[in-house]
C-alpha cells in the first residue's frame, strides 16, 4: 500500500507542478492581456482626439467659407456701387438724355427715308 500511496504523491505532485506551471502562464497571459487593454486605451484615446481636431478642423473650414460669402458680397457692392458713382458722374458731364433721343430721331428718320421710296 505505501507504494501504491507513492505513486499517488508522485502523481499529485505532477499534477501540482503541472497547476504551479499553468498559474504562472496564466499570470503571464494576464500582465500580457493588461498591457494590451493598456495600448488599446491609449490608442482609443488618441482616436477621441483626432475626432476632437478633425472637428475643430471642419469648424474652422465652415467660418472661412461663411468669411468667403460676406467678402464676396462686400466686393460685389463695392464693385457696384463704383461702377453707379461713374455712371452717375458721366451721366452729370455727358448729356446723355440728349445723344439717346438724337440716336432715336437718327433711326426715326432713316424708317421715314425706308417708308417714302417704296
């Protein structure tokens, strides 16, 4: 019986060396898996801030468009509003009323010369 109690402490005792080697790799794998979730957390976090940038980046880019909008309206009206005042001081230097009704009578006369040799 004592060797037949032998064998079952050598076997016991495998099987405890064999759990002792198991736990340690499982320790292993553990610190292994927590470095891991560790990267993972910082890679996620660099991710929240790209998004962050990324939109602060699209904010930026709709102002510079609505900034593109009031300046080419401003320019449009300044643009206008020179090309009125030039009109306004020519219309003030050149009698214009008088060339436009001249051009008229001009046309008027040629229809009446057309008219009258038919």
């Amino acid at each position: 019986m004592s060797r037949n109690n032998n064998n079952h402490l050598k076997k016991l005792r495998k099987i405890r060396d064999k759990l002792k080697e198991e736990c340690e790799k499982f320790n292993i794998i553990n610190e292994e898996i927590n470095a891991m979730h560790n990267e993972y957390q910082q890679i996620n976090d660099n991710y929240n801030n790209y998004i962050n940038l990324i939109n602060e980046g699209n904010n930026h880019t709709n102002e510079i468009t609505n900034w593109e909008y009031y300046e080419n309206l401003f320019v449009y009206f300044g643009f206008y509003f020179f090309f009125g005042c030039v009109i306004y001081v020519i219309s003030k230097r050149i009698p214009i009323n008088k060339i436009i009704i001249y051009i008229f009578e001009s046309i008027y006369k040629l229809i009446d010369f057309f008219r009258k040799t038919k």
